[in-house]
C-alpha cells in the first residue's frame, strides 16, 4: 500500500498550490491525488483574472501573496503562465459609487497598493479607448491587478512541486475515506492510499470528498459566462497593457485576450448546477450557453463596451465553480477529524490559491496558518450552513451581489430567520430590526414596525432611534438580549487545573467572575473570554457566539482527561440590563436585594443568573435563564418599563467607554499588550503562551489600542480605515460609533505606540482630523459601574 504524509485531493490551482507550499517547507512525501486530468474542473476554464483586494485585511494581504507568488513559480517551474500585470480600473456611474470607491482606494493604499488612485473619465477613456464615458463619473485604478492562463499556472505549481519531490497520480479518483489509528486509509481507483494528513482541495467536488468523511462543506456549485471575441480593431490598435476593468453597475468586467476581449457577466439571478456536488464523471466540459438568462446583463455591456458588439464572437464559455455562502474559502482543520484539512470553496481561485497554499502548509507542517485566517476558516460556519435551505439562497446573493455595494450596518436578506431565541417574536413585535451572527437574528436597534431601513455611506435613518436606545441606558435602564454570547461548561475534576492551563488570566472564587485572555504560543489573542465559577468544579465559559466552533476545536486540540465541556450556547440565554435603575430591575426580577452583590459577583437565585458587570459602561446586571424561560423573562421586563437596546446602542456606548470586544479591537493578530488585555493576566501562574507574553511584555508593544475623536462629522470609522500623522500611516481603526451621549464620532484604533495628539483618519476616503484621547470619552473613572 502506497503510503505518504500528506495527500491532496484535487488537481485545481488551490490543489496544485497546496502541495507546492508543502513541498516548499521540505515535505516531499506528499501527493496529489486527481480523478481525472489537472485543472479539468473549474481550473481550466477560469478567465485568469486576479486581483489582491478582499473585505478582510488579512485575506487581502494574502492575495497580495497570490499575485506575487506568479512569476517565482514561473520562474522555478520554466512553464509560461501568460502573467500581465496590466492593473484593473473600477466604474463608478453615480456619485454615490464614487465616493464608495473614494473609501476603496484609501483600503487599497493602507493595503500597500501604493499605486492605487481615483481616475477622472477622461484617463479612463486614454487607458481603455473601447469605454464608452456616457453616465460615467470616475473610476480606480489599482496597478497590482491582470490576467493569466489558467491552465499555465496550474502546471507551473504542479511542476514546481514534483521537481521538489512531490507526487502526482492523475486519473485517480478517490472512492472513499476512512479514519485509522494513525491518519486516513483511502481507498482509490488505482488501489488503498494510507496519509497522516488528507487535504481536500477538490473544488465542485469539495462537499462530496467532505461527505466521505461525515462533514457536509457549505461549499456548492453555481453557473457563470464570459465569452471571448474575434479580434476588435479597436483593440489591435491598442499597444499598451490595457487594464482590465470592471463596470460595477452593468455587473460586467472585460479584459483584454489577445487582440480581442473577454467580457464576463455577474448576473443578477445565478443558477445552481448540482447543489450536491459535480457528478464524478463530469470531465473538462462546458454547458450550453444561456443567453436569454444574462440578456440584460449582456445590454449593458455592450453599450458600455461599443466595440464589442460589432466582433464575432470566438467561443461561450459557461461552467460552474465552487462558492461558499460569503464568497471566501474554507480553511483548516476540522474538530474531530485530525489529519483532515480543508481547502474547499475558493471560487476566485486565481486570486487565493497561493494564500490557501500558504496557509494549510503553514497550519499542518508549523501547527499554526501564520496569520489571522478566520475570514476563510472553516469554522466560521456551523452545520447549519450545509443545509440547502441557507446554503443555496446566499450563494445566489453573494453572487449575484458580487458587483454591489454593501453599505455599513446593511443586513441582507438571504436564508433568514434561520435560528432565532424564544424571545425573538416579542422583540420582533417590539420593533426590533435584526441582524444575524452565526445564522442566529440578532437585535440592532429598535424602530417603530412600519420602519424601512436605509443604509448609507454616511448615518443612516436608524440614527435617533439608536440615539433613544443610548440614552435610555445612560439614565434609565435598557436590556440587551445576550444571545450573541456563547456558552461553555466546564466540569470534572481537573477542570480548574485545565482552566488555569489555557487561560491566562486568575481563575475565580466561586460567586466570582473574571475577564481573561486566551493566547496561542505565539502570544497572539485565541479569545476574549469570562468566566464564572459556580461551583469547585463547575465553571461557565463566556465568549462570541459565532465564535463557538472555533473555540470549541482549540479547547478539543487541548482537551486532557478528568475535564468535560458543555456547549451550553442556545440552552442558556438572557439579558443585560444596564442603566442607574438596572439594580432595582433585577431585583424585582429576583425577589431579593443584591446591595451587597459586588461588581464581578455572579451566582444563581433560583433559576436566574445573575451577574454584576456592563459592556455600555453603567451600573449593569446581567440575567441568564435556560432557554424556555426567556420569553417570560423579557415580558417581565417590558412589564417593568425596560427599554429594549440592540448592538449599534451597545456599540456606541462601548465605544465612548473605550471597551473593545472581538473581531474589531481583539483578534488572532494582535497581543494582549498591543490590546491592553494583559492588564487581566495573571503573571504568577503557567499558561498557554506565557513565553511569547514575558518577551513582548520585556519588550514593550509597538502599538496601543486608543480612543480617537473626530469631532462633528456626518459619518463614522466603520474599520480598517487608515490612521495618518502627515503623510505616514501610524495605525488603523477598528471600529467606529457616533457618541450619541458625548455628541462626537468616535473611533477605537490600534495605532504606534508613540502616536499621540492630532492625527488623521480616512472615513469614506476623505481625510478627517482627529484626537487622540489620553482616557475615555465618558466616565474615565469608572464611577458609573459602580
């Protein structure tokens, strides 16, 4: 039986890539396992674009990767990959797209695209002559975008990775999976294969290879056109690299191919093919164009693109790829099933093979992907995601959204409600405007029920609602529905010493709780957690609901004997109450007086937990019943003249007290002394990346997390906006909220340590002055919690 450390499934880009990056860390036991022939899926007939911009820094960062790791492969393997660094220009028709574009072009400059810059119509028309201006009002223009071969750049990896050792075996399909005591056996057309490590990086075959063993991938096949012209005059006469440029409200892009063109459409009604997966026989094959189905699209782009419509055309490509419900990959490993890897869903496989190359070889040779990947991890979604019910109504709206502007605070529709709380129909009949995390609705403000949300670059009509909200907390009380925390039960006879172990912060008396960081080796942040202690050996672990998969494989990968967990996310639910007149409320909630209940006491009254802290920075008791009772709680709350609040309150009032909370000021990238949470680390004790915390705490942070105010303005930091002193970039925003108390934007930021007084920071693109506050914006003492 053949045997190796590391198989591959699949002989797409991301496929090829994975193993070239193994290869490249000195793996050479490793291979590539394709059914049929290289790039004979979605590979093959790909338009080669690329480009290194996403919604997440990260990922973004990591496209930049991609698109540097072209001419080293092409130059190690010698195959010609057809590179054209030939920059990529976006449309705007409207002044309200150009100023969206006017924000973009500052991501792109923070993102190191230097180049990057808004173009008027006229260098538009100079750079891509074929443009028709009619309706056009700028543009951007990135040089860090072009084009490829598609099928060049999967053999320049698969030929680079043999010459370092690895192995292909094509016409191979696997026919199934099974665990052994120490990897996977699988079983092959050409015979069994044993693996330590089993990657599945099978593209539209992706859920059936997952299926193989036990995990359903929300990863499904959906349709796409482009076709490709005779040669354009217009176009021959062209003798410079003429960008290729996307038409953001004809849901058209166009490259240049050849003397001709591609011109590739983004409808707005996709069609699934195979929701299940690509039939394993299914070859390097295309379907019948569908014409009628992208008609309008097609309209559009002619007119846009004038000399196109007067070509033949060459060739119709229609074919499917892989999409995941946002449009990212999914990456890593899976709780469970050591040895297994994802690598499934990348559907702009020319823009991320190499940074999911990169990643997985990084996670199984060093343990760790190397950079804060969650924006592509598996673990982002729950099995819920597979089922076609969501899987299948939000791939249709990432895609069919792929050309739209997705405003700050815009929630969008597709598979919802899919989990709700028992008391969502009485908050929904409260007015409550939902959003989702994690598939769960979650209030965001509360608005009369007729309300029509309208979001907006700028504030958006929530604005006086939210303000309401706000200032029922600060002098009234308000409750805050605490669905969107996960809980962890913690039980057994080393529980504690377990605890103590991973977490870095002291563990609590019971009746206590406490705040504390959970740190990978390296000494970066894996939570922002509380815990109570409510008995010796019984402990609850708090943290971010949408985060409960991905806590619950690093508490599985560290799990000993003598300790058991619980997810308790769901069974146990409540609300915050915070406000001057939130004690009165939970008593009468409980029946007894709590005069003597002290900030961080936390312990049940019958059925009810009751612990005493605030995220909004006032007088705050948090209330915790199981499941069935929380309906008849929040009742009993509105009864009591409680105002109902919602994230974008509890955002602004975190953010005039200067709380972070996680994936905004606390990630997988930053530190707890870049964070300010190594003031709950407990110093004395052994923990979980204790010698990486000493040396940055030795050391000193190169960055502080600060309070910025950017005084009267008609927007907000939203995130990732850069942060200017003259022309140097000193730091970036993490979030942003208007204070509605204090009357100010305000902006969470993680600058240089040495940045103080006036600074910049881009908002919607345009350059705003700012301060840098040496405490909070509201109750620096800290006097209102208590």
């Amino acid at each position: 039986m053949e045997s190796y450390r590391v198989v591959v499934i699949g002989g797409g880009i991301t496929g090829t890539s994975v193993l070239y990056h193994l290869a490249a860390k000195g793996w050479s036991d490793i291979a590539l396992v394709e059914r049929t022939e290289l790039t004979a899926g979605s590979s093959w007939h790909a338009a080669g674009g690329f480009h290194a911009i996403n919604n997440d820094p990260v990922v973004a960062a990591l496209q930049s990767y991609t698109i540097e790791m072209y001419p080293k492969v092409a130059a190690e393997s010698g195959v010609d990959i057809g590179l054209k660094l030939s920059g990529g220009i976006e449309l705007a028709c409207t002044p309200e797209r150009m100023r969206w574009l006017q924000a973009e072009v500052a991501w792109h400059q923070m993102m190191g695209h230097e180049g990057a810059r808004l173009m008027g119509v006229d260098e538009i028309v100079d750079l891509v002559p074929i443009v028709n201006p009619d309706g056009l009002v700028g543009g951007l223009f990135d040089p860090d975008e072009g084009n490829l071969d598609p099928n060049g750049a999967v053999y320049a990896y698969a030929s680079a990775a043999r010459n370092r050792g690895a192995t292909i075996i094509t016409h191979n399909r696997v026919l199934s999976m099974k665990r052994t005591r120490d990897g996977w056996q699988l079983q092959t057309e050409k015979g069994p294969i044993r693996a330590e490590h089993v990657v599945n990086a099978a593209g539209m075959w992706g859920r059936k290879v997952g299926q193989m063993v036990g995990i359903d991938h929300p990863v499904t096949p959906i349709l796409h056109h482009y076709l490709v012209t005779e040669d354009v005059p217009e176009i021959m006469a062209i003798d410079w690299a003429m960008p290729a440029v996307t038409d953001l409200e004809g849901w058209t892009y166009l490259q240049r191919e050849q003397n001709g063109a591609v011109l590739g459409v983004y409808e707005a009604n996709p069609n699934h093919w195979h929701p299940e997966g690509a039939p394993w026989d299914f070859g390097a094959t295309l379907l019948p164009p569908d014409i009628d189905r992208i008609a309008d699209e097609l309209t559009i782009g002619f007119a846009r693109f004038p000399a196109l419509e007067a070509a033949g055309i060459k060739r119709w490509v229609h074919g499917a790829f892989a999409i995941t419900p946002d449009g990212n990959p999914l990456v890593g490993p899976v709780r469970g099933l050591p040895g297994y890897w994802a690598a499934a869903g990348v559907m702009a496989g020319y823009s991320q093979g190499a940074a999911v190359g990169l990643a997985i070889s990084n996670w199984i040779v060093d343990g760790d992907p190397g950079d804060d990947v969650y924006a592509m991890d598996v673990t982002r979604f729950g099995d819920w995601a597979a089922d076609d019910s969501y899987l299948l109504p939000t791939t249709h709206q990432f895609y069919a959204r792929r050309f739209l502007t997705t405003y700050p605070h815009e929630q969008l529709p597709a598979g919802r409600p899919l989990h709700t709380t028992p008391a969502y129909d009485d908050l929904k009949a409260a007015g409550a405007q939902f959003g989702v995390t994690w598939g769960l609705e979650v209030p965001q403000f509360f608005a009369p029920v007729d309300f029509v949300h309208e979001p907006s670059l700028q504030r958006d009509n929530a604005l006086p609602y939210i303000a309401a909200e706000v200032e029922a907390v600060r002098t009234d009380v308000g409750a805050y529905e605490t669905g969107v925390y996960s809980r962890y039960e913690v039980t057994g006879p080393h529980a504690q010493v377990w605890l103590d172990r991973l977490l870095a912060g002291r563990i609590p008396a019971v009746g206590r709780m406490g705040l504390t960081p959970m740190l990978h080796p390296k000494g970066t942040l894996m939570g922002d957690l509380s815990v109570t202690r409510i008995a010796d050996d019984r402990f609850w672990v708090i943290g971010s609901y949408y985060l409960q998969e991905w806590h619950m494989r690093w508490f599985t990968e560290h799990m000993v004997d003598g300790v058991e967990i619980d997810n308790l996310s769901g069974r146990w639910l409540g609300f915050a109450l915070s406000g001057p007149r939130s004690r009165e409320i939970a008593e009468a909630v409980i029946g007894e007086p709590l005069e003597g209940f002290r900030f961080m006491d936390a312990r049940f009254f019958g059925d009810v937990l009751v612990a005493r802290m605030s995220l909004a920075g006032e007088l705050g008791y948090e209330l915790t019943v199981p499941a069935e009772q929380q309906a008849t709680l929040w009742r009993r709350l509105a009864d009591l003249g409680v105002t109902p609040v919602g994230d974008r309150a509890i955002d602004s009032l975190r953010i005039e007290k200067g709380f972070g909370i996680w994936s905004t000021e606390f990630t997988q990238a930053y530190t707890p002394g870049e964070t300010g949470l190594d003031r709950f680390i407990d110093w004395e004790k052994d923990f979980v990346g204790k010698e990486a915390a000493l040396a940055e705490r030795a050391a000193g942070p190169k960055r502080r997390m600060v309070t910025l105010d950017l005084g009267d303005c008609d927007a907000d930091a939203v995130g990732d906006e850069p942060v200017w002193v003259g022309d140097r970039v000193v730091g970036v925003t993490t979030s942003g909220a208007y204070g509605h108390h204090v009357q100010s934007s305000l902006a969470l930021a993680l600058v240089d340590v040495d940045v103080s007084g006036a600074v910049e920071v881009s908002v919607i693109g345009e350059r705003r002055p700012a301060t840098v506050l040496t405490e909070p914006a509201y109750d620096p003492s800290g006097s209102r919690m208590r």
